[in-house]
C-alpha cells in the first residue's frame, strides 16, 4: 500500500489519489453495474459499489401475480442459466402446496438443470478468459453453449428466458430429438472442455492474472455469505444439493470440489471441476430416464389438476379440464397458508425462495436470496490493495449477473 | 448428537425465558420470535453457543403487515448451521411509528447490503448500520414501495375488474 510507484520531485505538490469510474456500462463490468475506485497510481485504496440500474421491483410485482406467472419473473434473474430459477421456483411451490413430483419428473429436472449449471459455469470461465486477453476459449466453447440452448428450445421453445416447466413438472414429455441432442452434447462437449481446460489451466498468462488475486479466507466468505463456487474455492464444501437435497439429487453420486486459497485461479477451477461433475450427473440422469419403460416412461408431471395446467385437448372435451384451465389461467386459484423457504444450488450460489402467502391467490410477499447480491458486497474487501487489472478479473471471477443483483 | 429443533427450544427457554419463542412450523422449520430489542442478544446466543452455531446468514428481509397494530413491520433472518445442516428462521417485530432494530453486521458482513435493502423497501431502520443508505432505488425516493399502503395498479381503476386477479383491491387482514 505505501509503496509508491511514481517517485515525486521534492517540493512537488502532495500526491493525492484519482478516482476511477468503471461503469454503469463497460465491457468488463459485464452487466449494468458501476464501481468507483479510488486509485494511487495503478493500487486501489478503496471501492464504492453502485447497484441497482436494472432494478425491476420483482419482488412487488410478484404479490400481484398468480403463483404460475411468476416463473416469468425468475427468468429474468440470473439469465445465464434461467431452468435452474425457473425449477426452484416450482419447487417453492411445490413446497408450498405439498407436491410429491414423481421421479421421473426429478430426473428430467436433474437433467435441465445441471445443462444450465454448465451453461452459467462456461459463460463465467470464458469470460475469465476474455478478460485475462483470450478470446479463442469463448468462441470456442460458445458452440456448446447453442447446443444447450437447442435443447432449451427442444424442451421449452424458448433460449433465454425459458419460463421452463410447470408447478408439478413439465408443460410436456421431452421429444426424442431433445434427448438426441443431449446424446450429442455427452458425446461432444467432454473434448471440448479438456480442449478448453488445457488452454487456461496451466497457461502462464492465465496464472499469472488470476493466482493470488482476489482471495478470500473461508471464514470471511462464510461472514460475508458467500455461496456456490465462490464459498466452495475458498475451502467450504457447502453445496446445497447435498445439504438440503431436492429434486433427488440424493440419488446422484457427484463430489463437490473444493479449492483451498479462494482466489480467482481457485473459483475458475472449482467451476472447471463441477462441470465435471455436472456431466456424470448428467450422465447417471439420462441412464435413470432410459430405465422408465412404457407408461413410467409418459409420466412428464405430477398429478396436480388445480395448479398444473391440463393439455390443450383435453381442455376441448372434458369439463373438469376445461374448469382448471379457467381457473389457473385467471389466477383464481387461492394457496395454502404458509411461509416456505426453499433454495436450490443455482449457478453462482444458493438461490432461494421465501414466500409468505396469506391464503389469497398471489403471494402475500416473496423475497429471492441473490447469491451475487450478497457476495458482492466483499468486493471492496477483495480488491483492496490489489491493481486495477485485478479488481477487473476479481468481478468477471466472482460471476456476477447484473440482472439477478438488481432483482 | 445431531442438532434437533427441541433441543434448540430447550436452550432458548433457558436462556431466555418465556420473551423467546420458537415454534415448529408446518414445513419443520424452527421459527423463533422475540422482542426487537433482544434481537442481537437472540442472535449472538445462536452464534456463539457452542451447541447451536448458527453461523451463516442465509437471509434478511423485511415484510409488512398493515394490520398487525403494534407490530406493522416483520423482520426476517434466515441463519444456518453449516455444522449440523439445520435452519431456523427468526423473526422480531417493529412498529411503523418507530422501525428501528439493532444491526446484524457486527456479527455477519452480509448483513451490510441486506440490512440496506430492507432499509431501501421497507424503512426499516437498523440503528448502528455502517451505511444505512438505499441501495436498489435512487436516493432521492422519499417512501418505501415494498410497503402494502403502494399497491401495483391505481385500485380505483373501474375499467379492470381485480376481483378476477389477487386482492381485489382492498388489503385483506393476515392473523
């Protein structure tokens, strides 16, 4: 900190530091969010966070929404990888309501989900890259990334927000081509990723940039909140799916990698090694979903007739069907009384649901737990001391999403 | 032995008596319930005993509930015990005249922004926050949207019929 890089003349004016305003948009923010550095020379002396750009007041538009129109919403959180929002949403509910989804509605879940959690952990490291000065790996890795949005679009014809599934399951069974395709990306993507992971992992450039830069003690990520791989790099095998298991992660065998300095290098490890993981899970996932025969092998949804909408032609000939597409579609189905909170391991952390519902038909509040809100507020502790190219690849690191921040 | 919710009810009791209360709710969690002012007291027994170790912060919110007299303003703590994998959920109530609760960031850092954000919706104020500034709406905002008195849509619009979708424009009581 006292070492001064720019030796002044005596008698020359006292050195006083220069501020720095990195955003609201800069290509390395990315997001909309702006942080005000305070530099000596090339050092930080300290950070000052703006947030709250892309603030959409979900949280108050949700107590005016009927439990089904709120999947919309979480869409909008972390867009890096919307099924897994959308999936723990539906899960709340289903926690809400009492739900027991069948298995086979787990598993398709398990498989929807873990694509998402590669997809956010690929967007993160890449981007690492990019800005650490490789482009190549983002380019090369974003070919992946489309596979996985075709399977999005095979599943819920949608890329982005997806609004994926329904209270209960899926709006339909996947289509063969769905599971072709995830044939396609099991087969493909582990060369890819070697591919990917021998460019950066013992790269030179890469190390240099990221090793020792932007650390965190487990303690102090544990006091500050840290979640997800974040928490995990920094030594604490704290993983949802298996502290608190849902959608039978319980029937998985996966182990969460951990690293030990929690600094930058250790974050883009930890997310290399879980994509790992996340593909054997996808693999044991597909294997459970090929054991259903027959009519096991129908069953895309649990049997919900009040909060799962009916299918189209069953609305056009039978009379109850037509009854809970009416209700469901206005909104006029009232909830059970309660307070939930559910969380499910999103792609940068522990993401949760409390909702409080006063037996009306909306909720009565609802409040998401944003991973990246909370962590990011130790990024002043972060970058401390550290030059300016760090503060750059400790944000891009930390994997924030602009939009789930801001909810 | 495995942390349980009665043995936690247990200890509470002993330490606090009866202005401590924690019940078991219908999705087993433990929600406890104390005065304001105990409110750092409830939490750095949680903390510090070596038994319970509620260390991690899950979650702070705030929720509004215009007819709880007295007791207008709920604020929510979501703590873990990373050591036992167990929840609780902890409540303290604050008037709307006076909406001050002592700050949680002595104990954990991420109650900094979620003590802001609580601040920035609901007004309430954390005496002996570092920064208790808004953090998600411009500053110059002078109320607290997630408070019920804004609802979504003006509520006399006639041209839109709200019995079909939620309230129906009146606050309905929660007991």
């Amino acid at each position: 900190m006292s070492e001064q890089h720019i030796k002044l003349p005596e008698g020359s004016i006292e050195k006083v530091t220069s501020t720095l305003n990195l955003g609201p948009t800069h290509p390395a923010t990315h997001g909309v969010m702006q942080n005000i550095l305070e530099l000596t020379g090339e050092r930080i002396v300290s950070a000052d966070q703006t947030i709250g750009y892309i603030h959409r007041a979900f949280e108050k538009i949700a107590e005016r929404r009927p439990l089904a129109q709120i999947t919309t919403l979480t869409d909008r959180l972390n867009y890096c990888s919307s099924p897994l929002n959308n999936m723990g949403w539906h899960m709340t509910c289903e926690k809400l309501l009492g739900v027991q989804t069948p298995k086979r509605v787990d598993y398709l879940r398990v498989i929807m989900m873990e694509l998402a959690r590669i997809a956010d952990h690929l967007i993160c490291n890449s981007i690492m890259g990019v800005d650490a000065g490789a482009y190549t790996g983002f380019l090369y890795v974003m070919q992946f990334r489309e596979l996985i949005y075709e399977i999005y679009e095979e599943v819920c014809g949608a890329r982005l927000t997806t609004n994926m599934g329904r209270i209960g399951g899926f709006e339909r069974n996947f289509t063969d081509q769905a599971f072709q395709k995830l044939e396609k990306f099991l087969a493909e993507y582990p060369r890819a990723l070697k591919e990917f992971e021998n460019m950066f992992q013992r790269n030179r450039i890469f190390m240099d940039r990221t090793m020792g830069v932007g650390g965190i003690s487990a303690e102090r990520a544990l006091n500050y909140g840290f979640t997800g791989p974040n928490l995990r790099a920094a030594g604490v095998d704290y993983d949802v799916r298996v502290h608190s298991p849902y959608a039978s992660y319980q029937d998985f065998n996966f182990t969460i990698p951990v690293g030990t300095t929690g600094d930058c290098y250790d974050r883009w490890l930890v997310r290399e090694q879980e994509m790992w993981q996340s593909l054997s899970i996808l693999e044991q996932a597909y294997q459970k979903i090929q054991s259903f025969k027959g009519t096991e092998a129908e069953i895309y949804h649990a049997d919900i007739p009040a909060y799962y909408l009916p299918e189209k032609k069953e609305v056009y000939t039978k009379m109850e069907a037509l009854i809970f597409h009416f209700k469901i579609i206005m909104g006029e189905t009232d909830i059970p009384v309660g307070e939930v909170y559910h969380s499910v391991e999103a792609g940068n952390g522990e993401l949760g649901f409390y909702l409080v519902s006063d037996g009306g038909r909306s909720p009565y509040r609802l409040h998401f737990r944003r991973p990246c809100f909370i962590y990011y507020q130790s990024f002043e502790e972060l970058v401390k001391g550290s030059m300016l190219s760090d503060a750059i690849m400790t944000m891009s690191s930390l994997n924030l999403i602009a939009g789930e921040m801001d909810a | 032995m495995a942390l349980t919710n009665p043995i936690i009810q247990q200890q509470l009791q002993e330490k606090f008596g009866e202005s401590v209360s924690a019940m078991v709710d219908s999705y087993g969690l433990l929600e406890i319930t104390a005065p304001r002012e105990l409110n750092l007291k409830v939490l750095n027994f949680l903390y510090d005993n070596p038994t319970l170790q509620f260390q991690f912060l899950t979650d702070l919110t705030g929720v509004h509930y215009p007819s709880k007299k007295g007791n207008e303003l709920a604020v929510v703590y979501h703590l873990h015990s990373l050591k036992e994998n167990l929840r609780v959920r902890f409540k303290v109530f604050a008037p709307l005249e006076q909406p001050e609760v002592y700050t949680a960031t002595g104990l954990f850092s991420a109650a900094n922004w979620m003590e802001r954000e609580t601040y920035d919706f609901f007004g309430i104020l954390f005496l002996g926050h570092p920064n208790l500034k808004r953090i998600l709406n411009v500053e110059q905002m002078d109320y607290f949207p997630l408070r019920k008195e804004f609802p979504l849509e003006d509520q006399t619009r006639i041209d839109k019929d709200d019995e079909m979708f939620g309230r129906g424009g009146t606050l309905k009581q929660i007991d």
